[in-house]
C-alpha cells in the first residue's frame, strides 16, 4: 500500500521536477519560485472547475496547456530575460522574490480561511494490484508521470526545438549564427516548465488540502529530485523522485 502510494507521489514530484530542469537547462536560472507555479496552478484549477462550475477536462485543458504556459513566457520576458547575464546571487534573491509574490497574491486573491475541496479524478473507482485496491487517479498520475518523460525525451533529443533548448546554455551566440532566436527558445522553455508546474499542481490538489504555502512548500520537494539530476538529467530526476517518494511514504507508514 505504501509503495503504491509513495509511487504517486514521486510521480508528482517527477513531473515537477522535469519542468524545473526544463528552465534551468535553458536559462541557467535555478526557479526557486517553480513550485509557487504549481500552486497557482491548483487554485487556478479549483476557480475554474469548482468555482465557476466548468467540467473537468475543459479546465484542465484551460490550466494547463493555456493560463499556466502564458504565464511562464510573460515571466520569462518580463522578469527572468532581465536577469540574463546576473551574478547567482541575484538570480536566487529574483525568485526567492517571485515566490514571496505569488504566495501574498494566492492569499489576497484565495482567503486561506476558506475550505476548497477539490475532488480527486475518478473520484470512487478502483482497481486492484497485488490485493492492494488503488484509486484511478493514482493510476492516472503515474501514467501522465511516463508520459511526461517519454514526451520531454523525445522533444529534447528529436525535435530541433529541444537542441536549440539545450545549445541555449553551452553556446548563446552560436545558437544566433545558426539562424535559433535564444529569446523565442528561453520564453518557450519557460512556458513548458510552467505547464509542467500547473500538471503537478493540479495532480496533487486533489490529495491535498488547498493552502498556499503547503502546496508550493509540497512542490519545493522536486527541487531535491532536480538536485539528484544535477539539474541537466531527466532520468536522474526521475529517479531521485522516485527514491524520495518511496521514503516519505516508508516514512510515514513505518516511523
């Protein structure tokens, strides 16, 4: 039970993790504001289905592949392009600074003294793997996690989007002479790892309890999982979320 559970949980920090390695391999900036993203991401998500009543796939749809990339590439042109070229120093202060922000913008725009439940998907079914009866949407995490990572491995290594993405860091001004527009690339990069950010938000809202600081601080776990990928490698991120994701799990069943 608690390998299945701790399985979709590193499924979550996986999926979040990827986003953040997206950015950072393309910018050189560490986001520590990604998993204020994810929150954002989750509120969003429960206005528009809970809020404002609109069906589950629509608003998902409207999280994630809309609101939360265009979010991405307006931060990425209005604050992180600003920053290209800063010492590390005031790159850490700008997000640390953005994800300060986000969290008194949730709290003004989503009064923390309001219950907003937010039901899970597939919400009653189950299956049953090895006598253990595992919810759908935990099936559902794992499989977006695979997905995910089949997808960014195809995208980064096939697609000539992915090599400009990845030519950004090694070599800016030969990635110009080649006929690639670093700025283009940067805002596009910044715009998958936010919907990245939005897909693990809205995964682990329904698992847990809407509250600004609890879901970005939840998120803040997949910057040890990037850590583990040294920042660059997607299946080292995947596998430190999942060895993270077992322990926390062992952790609370056991300790």
């Amino acid at each position: 039970t608690f390998t299945i559970a701790g399985l979709s949980t590193a499924a979550i920090y996986a999926i979040a993790a990827s986003g953040l390695v997206v950015t950072y391999t393309t910018s050189g900036i560490f986001n520590f504001a990604h998993g204020a993203f994810g929150m954002l991401a989750a509120f969003a998500y429960w206005q528009v289905n809970q809020g404002w009543g609109v069906p589950v796939i629509p608003s998902v749809i409207l999280v994630v592949f809309v609101m939360a990339p265009l979010f991405g590439a307006v931060i990425e042109r209005g604050i992180m392009r600003g920053i290209e070229g800063a010492s590390e120093v005031v790159k850490i202060v700008v997000t640390v600074s953005l994800m300060v922000a986000l969290l008194g913008i949730a709290n003004v725009i989503w009064p923390p003294d309001v219950a907003r439940p937010v039901p899970p998907f597939f919400a009653g079914k189950t299956v049953e793997i090895a006598g253990v009866a595992v919810p759908y949407s935990r099936i559902l995490t794992m499989a977006i996690a695979i997905a995910v990572a089949v997808g960014l491995r195809l995208v980064l290594r096939r697609t000539r989007l992915g090599v400009a993405m990845r030519a950004i860091v090694d070599d800016r001004a030969l990635l110009q002479l080649n006929g690639g527009r670093p700025g283009r690339t940067a805002m596009l990069a910044w715009a998958l790892g936010a919907g990245l950010a939005a897909v693990s938000g809205v995964l682990i809202a329904s698992e847990q309890t809407l509250s600004a600081v609890t879901l970005t601080l939840l998120v803040v776990n997949a910057y040890a999982v990037a850590v583990v990928g040294r920042l660059r490698s997607l299946p080292g991120a995947f596998l430190g979320a999942v060895v993270l994701g077992l322990a926390e799990s062992y952790a609370t069943g056991y300790i």
